[in-house]
C-alpha cells in the first residue's frame, strides 16, 4: 500500500473507512506574522474552523469566500485548520473563463505547489509559450511563467506581463517554454521543446531576474541537440533537494543508448550548466515510443507512467504505459486490449493520494483512470472540455484538477466534489477526511469517485 494512503487511513480508521477521491476547499499558504496567521482559501462555500492544541479551544469562522483570511493564532502552540464543503458528487469547473488570472493565449504547462509545509502550498503557476490576445478581448499575455495563489490571485503583482528569466523564449517559437514542474523545494522547473531554445530552466517560487539554465547549452545545433547532453526536452520531473536534487526528463533527440521513449536521469544537486550524460532510468529498447509529444510522472512507488499522442489508440505504441523503475519494457499498456485513449496528447498528471491519472487529449476530453491496481487500470470518468487541444494538467494537494488549453485559451479548474474535511495544520502537515456525508453515500455506492484501496 502506498505510504500517502497510509497516513491519510491512519486518521479515517475509527470510522472503518479507506481512502476516497477526494476535492474540497483547502486552506493554502499558512504564514504566521506575529500575533496574527493567514491563509488562502482556494474555493467559495467553504465552513473553516480553527481548532488549537488538538480541541483544547475551537474558533469557528463560519462560511468563508476564496480568498486570504487571518485569525488570532496566540489561542494555542499549536492549531489546525479543518476546511469542509458538501457538494454533489461529479466534476465540475470550479474556476471562471472571465477571470483575468484564467486567459492565456498559448498556456503549455500547469503546475501545482504540493508542499504543505511551504507558505508557497497551493501557488498555481502557468507557463505560457506563445504570448498573444487572449480570446475576448481579456488581455494580451506574454512568453514566460505566471504565478497565481491558490484563489488565482496575482500574489506578485506582475499583471498581464510573464516572467521571462531573462531567456529570450520567442527564439523557441510555441514550444518555448514547454512543461513545467515544482520541485520539492519549491522552484519551478521548465522544459523547452523548441529546437532553437531547448533544455531546462530553472526559477524560484518568486522568479528571478535570471532564471537558472539547468543542463548546458554549449554548442546547440540546429535541431536542439548538444552533444553527450540533451535534446528538446518534453518532459521534466525533479526529486530531492540540495545536493540530493534528481531531474528527470523526456528527450525528443537525446538517445542514451535504448531509444528516444527512454526515462533520462540528470544527477545534477546544485549545479546550473549541467553538462554531463544522463543515465537510463528506463530502457524504451522495444520502441513503445513513438510521438515525443509525451510526458512522465512518478508513482509512490517509484514507477513511471508515460504518455504520447496517440490519434489511435494501439497497444504497440500505447496512449499511456506503466513501467517498473530501471525497466526495458513496459508492465501495462493502453489501446484495444485495454482501456483505449485515442487522441491522446502527451498530456499526463498524477494524484498519488488517490490512486489517479488524468490524460488531456486533443479531442475535447480529459480522461480520469483508476491506477490502484496497476496491472488493471480502469476509465473511471471524462471530462468534456470546451476547446479541443488540452496543453497540460495537474492534481493540487486535494484531488482538484488544474487544466490549460490553447483552444480555449485558459486556465480551468475541477473539482470532482464530494462531502470532506481538509485539515492543514502549523506544523506543515495536510490530510483529507471523508465527512458523514459521504460515508453515508459511501455506504449507498452513490459516490461516483469511488477509488479502491491498493493491496499492501
């Protein structure tokens, strides 16, 4: 069983439940200044109350509205803030097209601060690789990375203009800046798919002047490549911190020796210009890989999920497939024997807590599968999207998913809904409860997210 699962169980076990999918207001950015603490809360209709020292005094603040809210933290050593709603069960966009913070011309990448224990939990950033007006007039945005609060508010004031870094991203087209990721410590790592700028860059949580290039650019040629380095990168994923700091990639032109579908790991802890040769983390020798339109995630379990566009959907070269880390050949594959995922756009994000994938497509769809049985991955749901070519997705710390789309030229959040409690607390932990509510419809089999427990 996986160990996020563990703990979230560990708190639902006196009332005999297992873990559900679950998206619920949450409380984000705690920061404490003196007397006073604040947080943001990333939904409307939320009931929020401050519990210190584990009961002993209890402030209730009633329903509260997205947005930044503060209370007097000198009541206890210690507090939780418990958030809950009741909502029917069932996707649905939480967030507005007419909001400023949710147009963009060409958005490439999503991603969500996971870190509980960071002021910085919740930020939402958008990197948008291809600046121009956004539909309707809202506004004209720029190359570069946004940076949003979980409400979508603009926490640095930079208004409709990108941070750029300093890189001149129109030299790599639309494809420049490409996915994104946020690290453990909480910068911002950008993959660049265009030939003329490909590689990797790096940013705080509040960007820099000059973002950091990640792996060398000495000698580029005109495809993207640099010799014994990498290519056009189209998908990254960072682990550690500090000297411990892991990156991994997807490479459109960089073969390490099993094929261009192959996991590259760049041990690169606290150096920018990284120069050396990758190693395999996994081995594509049989070529499921075909499209370098793709993207990677990571499992609990130390797994790889990759997915690549796919117009059809074939179990040769599959939508999405699942291999064991240091693998030559994938455990479990889409297409015709399977679950088929047909236009299927390289598009993949992951929420480890609850045993769920959700793929983009360009097909006006985002597929929601159940991965907690690994060997036997089921459709559970499809979100219809009103513009068809989904750019990226991503799950926040609650089960909500962040979607970007250059046909539609936003930024969309869904929530599956549900009846739950989010609990974040001052000592950097996050947890997620099922309320009555939904151990009642649990009880009924009426949830429509139901998510099974993985076998220990």
């Amino acid at each position: 069983m996986r160990s996020k699962y563990m703990a979230v169980l560990s708190m639902v076990a006196v009332l005999g439940l297992v873990s559900v999918a679950t998206a619920v207001p949450y409380a984000s950015a705690v920061v404490q200044n003196g007397a006073s603490s604040s947080f943001v809360l990333n939904e409307d209709g939320a009931n929020v109350q401050i519990v210190f020292d584990g009961g002993a005094t209890v402030v209730d603040m009633g329903t509260l509205g997205k947005g930044t809210h503060s209370f007097d933290a000198t009541q206890g050593s210690s507090y939780q803030i418990k958030v809950s709603k009741s909502a029917a069960a069932g996707w649905t966009q939480i967030s507005n097209d007419a909001l400023t913070q949710s147009r963009y011309y060409s958005p490439k990448g999503v991603s969500i601060n996971k870190n509980s224990a960071s002021s910085n939990f919740g930020r939402i950033y958008v990197s948008e690789g291809l600046g121009g007006a956004a539909g309707g007039g809202a506004r004209t945005t720029t190359d570069g990375i946004y940076v949003m609060t979980a409400d979508q508010g603009d926490v640095l004031g930079q208004g409709d203009t990108a941070f750029a870094g300093g890189i001149n991203w129109t030299t790599g087209g639309g494809n420049s800046p490409w996915k994104i990721t946020v690290a453990p410590d909480d910068t911002v790592y950008m993959a660049d798919w265009s030939d003329l700028n490909s590689g990797v860059w790096r940013c705080n949580a509040n960007p820099q002047s000059n973002f950091d290039e990640i792996l060398s650019n000495a000698g580029r040629t005109s495809t993207g490549l640099v010799a014994g380095v990498h290519g056009s990168v189209a998908s990254v994923y960072v682990e550690g911190t500090g000297a411990n700091t892991v990156l991994y990639t997807l490479d459109e032109d960089f073969d390490a020796g099993s094929g261009l579908g192959s996991v590259l790991r760049y041990d690169i802890g606290t150096q920018t210009s990284y120069s050396g040769t990758p190693s395999e983390q996994t081995q594509d020798s049989p070529n499921y890989i075909a499209n370098f339109n793709m993207d990677v995630v990571r499992d609990s379990d130390g797994s790889w999920w990759i997915c690549q566009y796919r117009y059809t959907d074939s179990d040769s070269t599959p939508a999405l497939s699942h291999w064991a880390d240091g693998a030559s050949s994938p455990s479990w594959t889409s297409g015709t024997s399977t679950v088929a995922l047909d236009r299927g756009y390289g598009i993949l994000a992951i929420d480890n807590l609850n045993d769920l994938i959700a793929v983009g497509t360009n097909n006006s769809l985002i597929h929601i599968l159940d991965i907690s049985d690994p060997s036997n991955v089921t459709l559970v749901d499809t979100i219809a999207h009103a513009g068809a070519t989904i750019r990226d997705v991503d799950f926040d710390a609650a089960g909500n998913l962040y979607v970007v789309s250059s046909s539609s030229e936003t930024l969309r959040i869904y929530s599956p809904g549900g009846d739950w409690l989010a609990i974040t607390g001052s000592d950097g932990s996050f947890a997620l409860i099922p309320e009555p509510a939904a151990i009642v419809l649990l009880a009924l089999g009426g949830l429509a997210c139901l998510r099974r427990r993985r076998a220990a």
